[in-house]
C-alpha cells in the first residue's frame, strides 16, 4: 500500500459508522471529481470554501494532497457537519479544517476556490441560482469555480442518475430528493455574464451515470 493510500484509508477509519467507513473509503479511492478539484487547485494556492460539502471528505482529500492552504466546508445538515467534525476531530485536523452548518447562500469569510461538488440538483432552479451567484461572490482573482454536476440531457446516463438519485432518497442518505436537474447552458449562461471563463468536461469515468466538471475561473488581476 502506498503512503497516499494508507493516509486516505486513514481518514476513513476516523469517521464512526463501519457504513460510513465503507462509503469513505469508495469515495476518496475512487471519485474522480476529487482528483479533479485537487489537480486544479494544487498551482494555485488559496484558501477552499466548499459548498454542500456533507461530511467534509473533499477538504480531507484536498488536505492529504497538499493542495490547499485553508478550507470551509459548509452544509445545510447537521448530522453531516457532525459526523464530518466528529472525524476531523479524531483525525487530528479540527485546526486545520473548518466544517460550519449553514446553508449554501449564507456569505463566507473566506474568498479563494469554491468547489460545488453534487449539491446543485438538490435545489429548484431558483435556489440554484442563489447558490451559484453565492459562489461567485466567494471566488478571488485567478479563483476556480469547480462545480460537479449531473446535467440534464438525452442520454442513458442520465436517465440511470435519476434512477440512483431515487434510490439515495428512498434510502434516507439524502434528506431532500433532486429538484431539478440544470442543463449546461443554465449553468454556463450566469456565470459566463459574471465574467468567468468557463469550460465543461464529461466526468463518468467508468460508471453508467451522468456526470460533469464545469470549471469557471476569475481572471487573475
Ligand atoms: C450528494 S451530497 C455531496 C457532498 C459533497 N459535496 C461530496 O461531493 O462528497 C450533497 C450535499 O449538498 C447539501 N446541500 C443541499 N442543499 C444545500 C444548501 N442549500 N446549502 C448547503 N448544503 C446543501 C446536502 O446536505 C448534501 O450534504
């Protein structure tokens, strides 16, 4: 096993349902959405506001890479910030990592990097909106904007998401079901108004779902 291995397995033994263990351990070895944040971030230095940021894995992967100078992961669930702090507190990082209940429009004292990783289809589009304009507010000059998100299409990809998105409600890991499912041009079109260059990649990797990296970046001053 390598070191970068053992210190993510690590963390996944510092959070306390052998359920949540499991899950962790999945996450971080293979969610592509937090190797993605962490290649983009680590040249840049600057702080990390992420938002909807559940347990706080993303800021502990980010933490293992070195690829952040200071993190705050806020959720509107408390039994996540718990479960998060509760780990972060057993893992030795509850200085170096902040996790706050709060909802995802609520102003920061932080600018750098937002990340929004699987958060948006959980609010209508309204409060999408709010939460995007939210974001922007708390990117620095040559910030990033990293949103993952499934987005709405034709495809068998999409479809096979809303089907798994199903099965996260019914199973009661997701308070509130999805809302509604932004196509890229909703998301592209605000923040390209904002004055953010942005660009869209797919992120499926090798499973059957939906799913997509938008980056958009503050130009630096
Ligand atoms: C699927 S989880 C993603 C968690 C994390 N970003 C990750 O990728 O591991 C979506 C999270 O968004 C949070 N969320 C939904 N609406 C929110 C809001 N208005 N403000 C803050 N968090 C929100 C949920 O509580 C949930 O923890």
């Amino acid at each position: 096993m390598s070191c970068m291995d053992a210190a993510l397995y690590r963390i996944a033994n510092s959070y306390d349902h052998w359920l949540q263990r499991r899950y962790v351990k999945s996450k971080l070895a293979a969610d592509p959405a937090y190797a993605a944040t962490a290649a983009l971030v680590m040249g840049r230095p600057m702080p990390l506001l992420d938002i909807g940021c559940g347990i706080g894995l993303l800021g502990q992967y980010l933490h293992t890479h070195g690829a952040v100078t200071r993190y705050l992961g806020v959720d509107s669930d408390l039994r996540k910030i718990e479960a998060g702090n509760r780990a972060l507190h057993l893992s030795g990082l509850g200085n170096a990592l902040h996790l706050a209940h709060a909802d995802g429009t609520a102003r920061q004292p932080i600018r750098g990097h937002v990340a929004l990783l699987d958060v948006l289809h959980y609010l209508p589009q309204e409060g999408q909106r709010a939460l995007l304009d939210n974001a922007v507010a708390h990117l620095a000059p040559g910030g990033l904007l990293v949103i993952r998100n499934v987005l709405r299409e034709r495809s068998l990809r999409y479809a096979m998401t809303r089907i798994s998105e199903f099965f996260l409600r019914t199973s009661g890991w997701m308070r509130v079901g999805a809302q509604h499912y932004p196509s890229e041009e909703e998301l592209r079109t605000p923040l390209e108004a904002a004055g953010l260059a942005v660009s869209v990649r797919s992120l499926h990797g090798k499973t059957p779902f939906d799913c997509y990296l938008l980056v958009a970046e503050r130009a630096p001053r």
